[in-house]
C-alpha cells in the first residue's frame, strides 16, 4: 500500500497544472488582495495581510484536494484502473486512502507558500501561533479532501468538473475567500465549510482561542462527507 | 492437490433485461491454455468479470482454486489483464510495473517481468503517452508481475499490428509453458487457433461448444470446395448452364458464385458431403478447374457453430 502511496503523491506533485492552480494562482491572487484592501483596517476581525493569508492558503488547499481527488477518481473509475487495481491484493480502500494521503500531503505546499508570501510581506505571529495555524489548515483540509472523493465517486468525468468548479466557487464566494462575509450573509455562512474553515485562524488575533463552534462544525461536515464517500464507493464497486 | 483452477456452476447474469450469461457451466484445470471466443455481445467480458469477482453472479457460483475469486486474488494466484483495464497516468512504466509487483504476494522482479512483456524499452516513457499496442502490453506487463497460478487476459491483442501481436503470442506461450492455467478472450480466431489447446464458444451468454480447435472445426462438419467454370467448357453440357444446377449438387449448404472474368465463374461451396458434391458434378456433365477441396477453418467453422445455434432459438422462438 505504501508503494501506491508514495506513486499517487509522486504523480500530483509532477502535474503541472496542480502546482500552478494551487500553489502559484493563490499566492498571486494573495498580492492583490492586500493591495486592494486597506492593510491598515481589520477583515473578519484579523489584520488584513493575514485575513487574506490564510483565505488564499485555504482557497489553494481546497482547489488541491477538490480537484486532486474528485477529477482523478472519475476518471480513473471511467478509465478502468479502479476496476483494475481491484485486481491486486490492496485491499478496496488502498485506493481511496492513497488518494487521501496524497491530497493531505499536497495541501501542505499550498499552505506554506502562501504562509511565506505572508511572512514576507509582514504579518507577524508567534512561532506557536505559526505552527498551529499551519496545523489547523492542514488537518481542516481533510474535511474536502473526504468532500472531494464523495464527488469522485458521485460523478462521470465530464461533469464532475463543473460539479467542482460550481461547488468550490459557491464556497469560496460566500466562505470570505475574496471578501470577509458580513450581515445576513454570515448567517448564511455558518453552513458553508469554507467559512469555518476560515474561521479557524481566529486564535490567532490576541485575545481569542481556537473557535470550537468552527470545528465542531467542520467535524459534522466531515462526518457527512464520509459517509457520503463511502456509500458511493459501495455503490460503484457493485457496478464494477 | 487442485485439479480445478476455476468453476462456473449454473452461472446466470443479467443486466435489465438483457441476459448476459446464461447457465454457464464450466470447469478450468491446472495448465490449460483455453480460448474463450464468441462475437460482440456473447458474454465474454461478463463471464471474466464474473470469474474475477468483479460482478456477482444472479444465479449460481463462481470459484476460484476452491475459493471466492476474491480470496484467491488476494492470495496471488491469478493475474489478469482486462480489456477495460485503464492504467495510471502521470507515472512512468517502470513506476507502475514497480507497483503492480511490489503489492503482489508472490511478486517477480521489475526486470523480469518488463523484459517477459516485451518493454524494456519503454521503462523509462509516461504511461500517458504510449500508443494502443503499447499499452496493451503494459496492461499485460501487470497481469504478469506476479508467479500466478492464472492468468486472465481479455481481448489481449486488441489495438496491435501484425509483426507485434507475433511477438505478443510468444509471450502469451511462455507463461502457458512456465505451467501456468492461461484464460484469454479473443475475436481473433487465428489466436485461438494457434495458442489455445481447449476452445470455448460462447453465444448469447451460453456455451455452445467446448474442445480443441481440431474438435471445432470438425463439429461444424462442413468442407469447402472451390473451382472455376468456363464457358468453354459447357459446350457438351445440356443446355446452358444454371447456378441451379449446384444449388441441387448432395450435400451443398450454401453457394457463392461470381463472374469477375467474362466466360468464367468462381464458385465456392460448403458443403456437409464433399465427395457426394464433387461426384454431383461430374454426372452434371460439368467440368471444374482447378478444383480444391478443404476443411473451413476455425473461423468458418465458428460461423457455421454460431449459425446453428441462431437457427435453432429461432425456431424455438417460432415454435412458442
């Protein structure tokens, strides 16, 4: 299983299209937004420069796992070899955790690089709260990566696509991605697991510890994000 | 001691409404080469999904060396090549072949099994970026990455030239004289023929017939006689010539006669009783040339088979 393991992460890391949508896309888009917005005010109650770090640290994590995982295991259920790996002796789930090993460790570059831009152009945080914001953001990625086999499984590849693209937009759009969610929308906002996601880096500001609401929130999300994932792997390998 | 590598008892598969296999009843043994062949649609590629667990039978069962296809899969006693078998991309071949070795219980080496499929050269190329033929032989590569005690190969030379699926068909021989139990699909009746010591036909999802190529070929009884007509020739014949006259020679089962030359006509017959035809046409007052009387090949052969047992669902059919 290790052997698939390492291939799968190998893989994403040498497609180039991954690491231009997810590492370069959200440290560029990162840059304009701090130039766009007043870096002197607060957004979503961080400072602008880190508001702003860690929406576009998640946006690349999501992207990753999102189009990682879902685009790859449709076309791969289409293409034949999952039905041809269900001929080795990996056990069924080999592959759906190799596909999540390989998201968890391909979220880790698109959080860091951003995570450096930030540093880079002044955002200032203890080494505790640097570490714990990266280990937030990464273990939060989880919950999409789940997400994204979920899709994988639920959709052929020519629409899986758009599925994800809809999907991941919509999140972003009303998570605080682009723009901190305010008013009404925020009401909104507490099912939508980009904002919680988000949410998550709110320790950071003096004052505030870790929001359990967000987790608690992103944990339900998971749950039925696994769920889902498993009774649509069920499904398909009953199709073959 | 195994004497039964796989078993199909009572097997029946449908998808809607449409019967894919239907009671099939088969036993494999240890070191056969065995042909499964039957047209488009006949259950070949269900049968071998059925025999690799990859679908579930509706009626009967499958085993596999006394146990579920499963159990035997895990335990690396089958390899199987399918025909809808995709490969990983973004990997090199080596990479993948590394792979399919590394999670087989009895795996081989890398080298080994790239040099028996026939693509140390390709070692180093993107799966991605193979050709059809090439990949087959990847696919191939992967069935034989472990000592299996079964290799299960669907359509295996689909999307090769002619110079390469030689090349492929030693392959092929060299894991049936390595002692392994080799099960191929195939539309290719020459591959059958030249490879497979047991014939399967598979049609509409039943067995219809079971033995060696030469057994086939004899079960479908008929010969062929060929010949030409000249014109010339028909002077002291009665009357001018009418292709009636074949059509009622003994034995005849069904006539093609053409005309590209003027005066002279190609006739082919297949025929039940090829010395009662000839026979028939020397009382005709006929006079053919360059006469050859042959046994059909496999492929006619496979023809004649198939078209009987339409013949005979139709007039079941007809009957209810």
């Amino acid at each position: 299983m290790t052997t698939l393991i390492r291939l799968e992460i190998l893989r994403t890391l040498r497609n180039r299209r991954y690491l231009l949508f997810t590492i370069a896309y959200p440290a560029l888009m990162y840059f304009f937004f701090i130039h766009a917005y007043d870096s002197t005010k607060l957004a979503g109650g961080l400072p602008v420069k880190t508001y702003f770090m860690v929406s576009m640290a998640t946006f690349g994590a999501v992207g990753a796992v999102l189009t990682g995982s879902a685009q790859r295991i449709s076309l791969e259920r289409k293409s034949g070899w999952v039905r041809q790996l269900r001929l080795t002796a990996l056990p069924g789930r080999a592959y759906t955790f190799g596909k999540i090993a390989a998201s968890a460790v391909t979220t880790l570059p698109a959080i860091l690089v951003v995570f450096a831009v930030g540093a880079s152009q002044g955002v200032s945080l203890g080494a505790a709260q640097w570490i714990g914001l990266v280990a937030a953001l990464w273990l939060g990625s989880f919950v999409f990566a789940a997400l994204g086999v979920a899709l994988g499984y639920a959709a052929a590849p020519d629409s899986v696509q758009t599925i994800v693209m809809i999907a991941y937009m919509l999140m972003s759009l009303f998570g605080g991605t682009w723009f901190p969610v305010s008013g009404s929308l925020e009401k909104f906002a507490q099912f939508n697991p980009v904002y919680l996601y988000n949410k998550l880096a709110t320790f950071t500001q003096p004052g505030h510890s870790l929001d359990t609401v967000a987790v608690a929130g992103l944990a339900g999300f998971l749950a039925v994000f696994v769920a889902a994932a498993a009774v649509l792997y069920r499904r398909d390998t009953r199709q073959a | 001691m195994d004497t039964e590598v796989a078993a199909f008892r009572g097997v029946g598969k449908s998808y809607g409404r449409v019967r894919a296999v239907d009671g099939l009843d088969l036993v494999l043994r240890p070191g056969e080469t065995v042909a499964l062949l039957g047209p488009n649609g006949a259950g070949k590629s269900t049968s071998l999904d059925l025999l690799l667990g990859l679908r579930e039978p509706d009626q009967g069962s499958v085993s596999l060396f006394g146990g579920s296809p499963r159990e035997a899969i895990a335990a690396g006693r089958v390899g199987a090549m399918l025909q809808s078998g995709g490969l990983m991309a973004d990997v090199k071949v080596r990479e993948l072949v590394r792979l399919a070795c590394d999670v087989h219980p009895r795996g081989r080496s890398v080298t080994g099994v790239l040099t028996d499929a026939g693509i140390t050269e390709l070692a180093e190329r993107r799966v991605d970026k193979l050709s059809g033929g090439q990949e087959q032989r990847v696919r191939f590569a992967l069935a034989i990455a472990g000592n299996s005690d079964l290799i299960v190969l669907d359509e295996p030379t689909t999307g090769m030239d002619v110079s390469v699926r030689q090349a492929f068909w030693a392959s092929m021989r060299a894991q049936a004289d390595a002692g392994r139990t080799v099960l191929f699909a195939t539309h290719y009746l020459e591959e059958a023929d030249s490879i497979a010591d047991r014939v399967l036909v598979l049609h509409r999802g039943r067995l219809i017939a079971d033995g060696s190529s030469a057994e086939i070929k004899a079960r479908a009884g008929a010969r062929r006689v060929a010949f030409e007509l000249h014109d010339g020739d028909l002077s002291g014949a009665a009357g001018p010539f009418e292709d009636s006259v074949l059509r009622t020679l003994p034995g005849v089962q069904s006539l093609d006669v053409t005309a590209r030359v003027p005066g002279v006509r190609t006739v082919r017959i297949r025929t039940a009783d090829a010395d009662a035809s000839v026979a028939g046409l020397y009382r005709a007052g006929l006079y053919p040339r360059g006469l050859e009387v042959t046994g059909l090949g496999l492929e006619q052969a496979f023809l004649t088979i198939t078209g009987e047992q339409d013949n005979q669902d139709a007039v079941k059919e007809t009957v209810r």
